[in-house]
C-alpha cells in the first residue's frame, strides 16, 4: 500500500513522498519540513514564498487533489529548481511530479492522490 497520483505524478510510499517534500523544502528554504506548522512546528507556510512550493506542502501526502492552476504552479516551482539538484531521487521525482502537473494542466485536470 502507498501513496498513488494520477497523471503519473507520483507513485510510492507515504514516507517516500515525505521525504520529496522535505527534500525540496531543505534544499529551497535550507530549513526542515517539520519545522512549520501542519508538520509540528510554529512557523505558518504563509512564509514560503513560492507559491508553488507552499502548495505542494500544503497537500495531504494520502488523499485529496490538485486543480490545474495549482499544477501550474508547482511545475513552475520544480522547473527553476530541477537544474540545480544533484542526481538522485530527489531530482527525479521532481521531474516525475513536474511532468504529471504539466501533463494535469494541459488537460484541464484534476491530479487525485489515491
């Protein structure tokens, strides 16, 4: 059992998709995931500002969904930060999550976590 998008977004566990969001958020905010609330902390993701990295931690990592114009944002996101991360798993499922939220917009869709 684990974590299931549509679009092609995201397939894995649950802590695999922890584990991208708090990787993308070390290395765009050098700071750690559990340190805002929602995770634990105090400090309120109002402070992010990239709109698109603020939405992707934000979403529920076993249910709900992404609208198009929320897609659009996180693509946007992942597309300025793709060059500057290290091959690894964190640059490729910044890909993956990048291509399954542009493919998402394209079509108008919803991205669904299963």
């Amino acid at each position: 059992m684990g974590l299931d998008t549509t679009h092609n977004a995201f397939h894995g566990a649950y802590s695999s998709f922890m584990r991208f969001r708090k990787g993308l958020v070390n290395h765009s905010l050098k700071t750690d995931v559990m340190n805002f609330i929602g995770f634990g902390g105090n400090v309120p993701e109002e402070t992010i500002e990239s709109p698109g990295l603020r939405r992707l931690i934000h979403q529920s990592d076993c249910d709900g969904e992404i609208s198009p114009d929320d897609c659009k944002l996180i693509a946007d996101y992942l597309e300025t930060i793709i060059p500057e991360l290290s091959e690894g798993e964190l640059k490729d499922r910044s890909i993956q999550f990048r291509d399954g939220c542009l493919l998402a917009h394209s079509k108008s869709e919803f991205i669904e976590f299963e």
